[in-house]
C-alpha cells in the first residue's frame, strides 16, 4: 500500500483528523492489505507463508468487524457498504 493509497483512506474513513486507530480506519487499512495479497497469491499459488498473512489479515478484520457492530451498528453497516464486504 502506498502513502497516498493509505492517506486517501484515512481522510474517507477517519473520524476527525489524526484518527488512525478507530475500528473503520483499521478496517479499511485492512481491506487493501487484503485486496493486494489477494492479487499476489493469484499469480504465486504456491506461495504459503504469504497465505498464512492473509489467512491472519482477514481474521483481524473479522474480529474488528465484530468490534464495531456490537458497539456501533450504523458505522458497521456503512463500513460494510463502503467496502463492498460480504456480511
């Protein structure tokens, strides 16, 4: 992920400025670590400790998921919208 990539996702899902940790941000960091792995082991299927990242990467998200819809249902379903997530 480059720095703009990661600024562009911070000033779309931050809560104010400087907000870098909130769940949504997090999440969303997430979700592109996620999509440029994906890309990767298309073309490198034999490549498992990279498999292994991604298997951890979408547990993390799946528990921040599950983080933000306990304690925030409307910010979870617009994470959800915004990135196109199966939920």
């Amino acid at each position: 992920i480059t720095k703009e990539n990661t600024n562009e996702i911070l000033k779309k899902f931050s809560k104010h400025p400087g907000d870098t940790g909130s769940a949504q941000v997090q999440i969303a960091l997430l979700t592109e670590r996620i999509k440029a792995l994906s890309g990767h082991l298309k073309g490198h299927k034999k490549d498992y400790s990279t498999q292994l990242g991604l298997l951890k990467l979408v547990s993390q998200r799946r528990r921040l998921l599950t983080y933000l819809k306990k304690t925030d249902l409307e910010a979870y379903g617009n994470v959800i919208k915004q990135l196109d997530l199966r939920k």
